[in-house]
C-alpha cells in the first residue's frame, strides 16, 4: 500500500484548504481511512476518520470545519478544511490501517 497526500500549503487564519490522498496497491474501498496532524514538538493527532461505509468522525478540534470524504472510485480520500485556524498548522498524514502516506505540510497565519 501506497498512500500520497497533497494540497497543503499557507493560508490566512479563515481560509480554506482541501487535502487529497491517493491510495495505490491496497483494495481502498473495504479500508477505513484516516487523516492525522502532528504540530512540530508535539504529538500526533486524530483529525478525521471515514469508513468505507462513509462514516465519518472527527477530533472535537476540527468539528464542524473540517470535512472527511472518499471517492472509492478514485482510490482518493479528501480532507475540506474549512475556517483555518493558526493552531491547525501542522504535517497532515493520510493513514489506512498501519500505513501513513508522506506528509503535507499545513499552515496557517493570524
């Protein structure tokens, strides 16, 4: 398994971003997939998860901003990010069971 996120970048504190992340070599549609943030000096963290049912639960952090979805057609899981914060800035990670896709950097200024 193979996974490939991409589409961060810098924003203005309210902007928007959307992450992608392109599965290869696993069946992606019967796999929950996650997204996790890790923030330089801390520790990592649950943003969002969706299973291949499209059941989604995020981090109380992120409800209600962020937005996890999945195109099994696409092998591709999606990450809105709505209403960006300066503590959102981090190295978002795509995961699908064990495995974690290179990171993609997010930040966001006041």
């Amino acid at each position: 398994v193979q996974l490939q996120a991409s589409g961060g970048g810098s924003v203005q504190e309210g902007g928007s971003l959307r992450l992608s992340c392109r599965a290869s070599g696993s069946i992606f549609s019967i796999g929950a997939m996650s997204w996790f943030r890790q923030a330089q000096g801390e520790q990592r963290e649950l943003v969002a998860s969706i299973t291949s049912g499209d059941s989604a639960n995020y981090a109380e952090s992120v409800k209600g901003r962020f937005t996890i979805s999945r195109d099994n057609a696409k092998n591709t899981v999606f990450l809105q990010m709505d209403s960006l914060k300066p503590e959102d800035t981090a190295a978002y990670y795509c995961a699908q069971g064990a495995v974690r896709g290179q990171g993609t950097q997010v930040t966001v200024s006041s």
